[in-house]
C-alpha cells in the first residue's frame, strides 16, 4: 500500500496561476524518493501545497488512505504528514529541548522522554546542546533538530526541502544517512529535495525530477545514477 498519493495535483503561489501541473505521485511504506529538478522548477511549491501550506488548485492528497484537505496544515499534521521547511522553522529563542517537547504536540501528546531519546539517538550531537538555544546552534546542529523536532511529531511521511541549505557538504554526507535509517527502523516515507543529486541519489530509492512543474523523469536512483545523462538532459530541458 503506497502511504502518500498524490492525483492530479496543480497548485499555484499566485491564485489561478498553477506552477505545478498535473502531477501523479505515489511514495510507499518506507520509501526515500529524491525530488529533483532544476531552480524554478515547482518542488518547494509542489511539498508546501502537500503539506498544506497552499491550497490545492486541483487534484487530491492521500495519507495512509484518508484524504487531505486542500490547504489545511494542521489537518497534513495530524494524518502524518510533516513538512522540515528550507528555513528549519525553529523557535530561535527556545532551548533545543524545549524546541523537541514543544514538536510532539502537534500531534496532541506530550513528549515522552524515551521518544526524546529516540531522537537523540539519531542525532546524538544534540545531546550536549540540550540547554543551548537554538538559535546559537551552528547550521548543522539546527538542522539536526529541525529534523528530530519533526520525527517527534510521528510522521508517516517526512517531507524535506533543501536539506542541505547553507550547510557544508560534509555536513550533509554525515546528515543524510540517518533519513536511511530512519524510513528502514521506523517505516517512515521520505521525499527530499536537495540539490546536492549525487548525495540525494546515494540514499534515495527512487528519484522523480520536476521541470517546469511537470514530472519530467522519474526512475530507480541506481539507475539514474548509472546513467547521469539522462538526469542531465531532464535538468537541461528546463
């Protein structure tokens, strides 16, 4: 059972406007899919309309079988889906703990202190930083909880854009892995858009490139990563 479909789905920044076009997307249980594309290309639009931030100019969006409202964050939130905006969307002002306790209420539960050590497990540089705010973490730190903060709220499906924002490559090799082992251990569906392809391909199972907000290719990330050259003409066709 694919746990994310989307059908049919236009969404626009600009009401009647559509940027997105027409796009049929099915993520499985577990699953990491690469969202690609060149700049301009529909993607940060495409995951806002998804999770909510943006109504919908057409189509549907289904999560584990129920079907989301157009436009409706919290509903995206409550039914599994979480979006980890470009921006990390922290509370600068709030400590790093405080940050993760405030996460699992979206969901309407309190943070269970074993489920903070869960997320701690994948992101143990945030275990001496728990005091700190989190507006002093460094870039990487921020991301780390960024991500953690979201796997608090339980998600069925993960949502990232630009992971690797302002972070040096290294940061993101050390980053990327765990959404790996996240979606094995914990059955979580991820879409990630990055613009590090190669570092996307290495973890992803399958990969989707977006060009002029039409899906313009999409294949097994081994073979795409086999064969650049078709990744290359569908970034080129845009």
């Amino acid at each position: 059972m694919n746990v994310l479909e989307c059908a049919g789905l236009s969404a626009a920044r600009i009401r009647n406007s559509p940027c997105v076009h027409e796009v049929d997307l099915s993520i499985g249980k577990g699953e990491v899919v690469a969202l690609l594309g060149p700049n301009g290309a529909g993607k940060t639009t495409l995951l806002e309309t998804l999770a909510g931030l943006l109504p919908r100019e057409a189509g549907t969006v289904t999560v584990s079988g129920t079907e989301l409202p157009s436009g409706n964050p919290r509903a995206a939130v409550r039914n599994g889906l979480v979006l980890v905006p470009d921006d990390r969307a922290l509370f600068r002002k709030l400590t790093t703990e405080q940050n993760m306790r405030l996460a699992a209420r979206a969901r309407g539960r309190k943070a269970a202190a074993q489920e903070i050590e869960v997320a701690l497990g994948y992101f143990p540089a945030l275990r001496k930083r728990l005091p700190v705010a989190a507006g002093q973490l460094s870039g990487g730190e921020q991301q780390m909880l960024a991500l953690a903060r979201a796997l608090l709220q339980k998600p069925d499906v993960l949502l990232i854009d630009e992971l690797s924002m302002g972070l040096a490559p290294v940061i993101v090799e050390a980053i990327l892995p765990v959404l790996r082992q996240v979606a094995a251990e914990q059955g979580t569906s991820v879409v990630l858009v990055e613009q590090h392809v190669h570092l996307a391909l290495g973890v992803a199972d399958r990969a989707v490139v977006l060009v002029r907000g039409r899906i313009h290719l999409e294949d097994d990330a081994a073979a795409l990563t086999a064969d650049l050259g078709r990744l290359e003409a569908a970034y080129m066709a845009g």
